[in-house]
C-alpha cells in the first residue's frame, strides 16, 4: 500500500468515527470502528478521493476490514 494512500485513510477513519485509535495497525480489525452504515460512507470516500469505480459485486465487508485491506481495494480498483 503507498504510504499516502494509508494516510488518507487513516485520516479519514480518524475524522469520522470515534473508535478510532492511532496505534491501529493496518491489520487490525476495523469492525469496533466501522459499522454497517459507516462503511457505505467509507465506500463513498474512496470512490470520490480515490476516483474509484467499486461494482455491487465486489462490495464486501470483509473487503474493508483492515487499513491494509482497504489499501488492496484501491489499488485493484483504481481508475488511471
């Protein structure tokens, strides 16, 4: 994952949901950070920041459940 890509990430979890910790690792679980509404809003972000197109079909929880994780979807999503 490219470190600014963390970043962001990181700042926006930090910003928007109260569970969320600065010694996170970026393979700690977000499930007691995000919940069911916040990642449809954690999706949202990252199509809009990222400039990311995330098919219906490849919308899954666990696809989200890690900083690192969340990273794996950008780069495999993103539109050049």
């Amino acid at each position: 994952m490219k470190a600014e890509h963390e970043q962001e990430i990181r700042a926006y979890l930090k910003s928007r949901f109260r569970g969320y910790r600065d010694d996170l690792s970026i393979h700690d679980s977000l499930e007691s950070v995000v919940d069911s509404l916040g990642l449809f809003e954690l999706v949202e972000f990252l199509e809009q920041r990222f400039n990311l197109r995330i098919p219906n079909e490849e919308f899954h929880p666990d696809k989200f459940s890690t900083i690192a994780r969340i990273g794996e979807v950008i780069e495999q999503f993103q539109q050049n």
